[in-house]
C-alpha cells in the first residue's frame, strides 16, 4: 500500500485537534472520577480534601449509609417500574404516530403534523396538566408517572424522519403486493430495520424516566410509591437538618464529613443503572440520532 503524505497543515491540524479533545476528556472524565473516588473514600479524606484522583482510606461507609434505608431499595425499585412502563408505553405511542406520518399516502398528514408541532411552542402548563390528571383520577398511581409524558413530538419527528429516509418505499410496496398485511409489515419489516432508532428512543425515554423528580412531586403522595430521586432528596435534607441541630463541634464536623461522603455516594447510586444501559445501545447512537436528523 502506498504510504498517504500529509501536509504541513494537516500535520499541525490533527495536534491542535488531539490536544484539545485531550483537554475535553480530562474536563469532563476528572469529575467523574473525583465523585467515585471520593464515594470510596472515608470521612476524613474527604474533609480534609485529601481525595485527588484515587480513593484515599479506602471505605464503604458512604455506600452503607445510603443502603441502611429500606426506602432506597423501595426508591430502586419504583423507579425501575416507572421506567420500564413509562419506556415501552412511550416507544408504543411514539412509532404508532411516527410511521403513518412517514407515509406520503396518508391524507391531511401535514396537518396532523401542524397539530404536533404546534404543542412543542404553546402547552397548558402545570396547572392545566395537574387538573387533566385529577379529572382522569390517576394521582398518587403509577399511570400519573407514565401517562402525561406518553409522547416526545420531537422524538416523533425524528423517528418520522429515520422511516422516510432509509426504510425505502419499493420495499414497503413489495411487501403489501405480496399480501403482506399493515401489521404484519410493520412488525416484520419496518421494526426489525428500526433497530437504530429505537435503541435511540429507548435510551432517551429511560433516561427521563430515571430522572424523573418533578412529576412525583406533584402526582405522587405516598411515600411507597416514591421514585428513587425523591428519597434521595429526602435523604440529603434529612441529614442536613440534623447536622444544623448539632452542636458539639467534633460531631458536627464528622455530620459534614458524613453529609459529604453520603453526596457522592448518592450521585454514583442514582447513576448506575443509566451507565450500565448506554454500552448496550451506545453502537446505535450515533446512526439513529444522524440518519433521524437529517431533513425533517
């Protein structure tokens, strides 16, 4: 093969460009490393800001006190329904609107997209949304966390947009001609080819379910339906009122230790489960988010 001869410019280009994705990296990678190391970390590392970038002291008292609460297991465990309902509801709603829409041979579908269009600039508001949910008699339940939400029109667009631009109408055509029904063409053809903006849609859905906190504020009232971010808020508020109560200065200092090493803990707890799902859909990412975005 013969040996390709960069220029003087493209030379200086490609160091200028490594460098400052370096820095990029560093910028964003370092605090996420400092808040894992400082969650591993004991108390005193991290008072005294001895944590730089390894753990100091090695220690799992932060994750210990984060788990000696039941309610962050039942928190766990709401939130993970929440999502999974929440998700496939949405990713239902979502392709149930975005293909026939993707179909030039659908009637009045420019206006129909008016229609959508027009609620990503001009919506109720919470007053509104809160009173809608009332009448339906779905608060404090799981429907008022999954059902208000139930379709992102700009998702929509964009998963409208993924059909238009690589799932060709020949093959459509050929498959009804075959006597392939609407259903069935859907479910074996236009889905698995779909693969890539569904993984899209999937890990947008899931991540706005997970972090969630607004809407339970409002619609939830027990605390056995409380997602997994509202008891950590809890959790951080409860322990800062009893370290302002505090008024031996030893133990105040070990509270503010504490409420420390219990912050980061917090952050890598509620992050877990988001980091586990993105390396199983990381490989579709960047096709259905580009192929999804192109025209509208």
């Amino acid at each position: 093969m013969k040996k390709i001869l960069r220029s003087k410019d493209d030379l200086i280009f490609n160091i200028i460009n490594y460098t400052l994705l370096g820095l990029a990296l560093i910028i964003f990678l370092y605090p996420l490393i400092f808040i894992v190391s400082s969650s591993f970390s004991s108390v005193d590392a991290v008072v005294t800001g001895r944590v730089r970038l390894l753990p100091v002291e090695f220690s799992l008292d932060g994750y210990k006190a984060v788990f000696q609460s039941s309610k962050i297991w039942t928190g766990y465990l709401n939130s993970f329904l929440y999502m999974t309902v929440g998700t496939a509801i949405n990713i239902f709603v979502t392709l149930l609107a975005a293909y026939p829409l993707s179909r030039k041979d659908l009637k009045g579908r420019n206006v129909i997209m008016m229609f959508f269009t027009f609620t990503m600039i001009f919506n109720g508001g919470i007053v509104p949304t809160y009173l809608v949910v009332s009448k339906l008699d779905i608060l404090d339940s799981i429907w008022a966390m999954v059902l208000p939400g139930a379709m992102s029109v700009y998702f929509m667009i964009i998963a409208k947009t993924f059909f238009q631009e690589t799932i060709p109408v020949e093959l459509q055509e050929a498959a009804q001609m075959e006597g392939c029904s609407t259903p069935k063409l859907i479910w074996h053809v236009i889905l698995p080819l779909s693969r890539a903006i569904i993984a899209v849609l999937v890990l947008f859905y899931a991540i706005s379910h997970w972090n969630s906190y607004f809407d339970a504020l409002m619609y939830l009232n027990t605390e056995d339906k409380q997602p997994l971010q509202i008891v950590l808020r809890e959790i951080l508020i409860r322990n800062q009122q009893n370290a302002s109560m505090m008024k031996d200065a030893v133990l105040l200092e070990k509270s503010e230790g504490l409420k420390q090493l219990l912050k980061y803990a917090l952050i890598v707890v509620s992050s877990l489960p988001v980091l586990c799902i993105y390396p199983f859909v990381q490989k579709y990412f960047v096709k259905g988010v580009m192929i999804g975005s192109v025209k509208g």
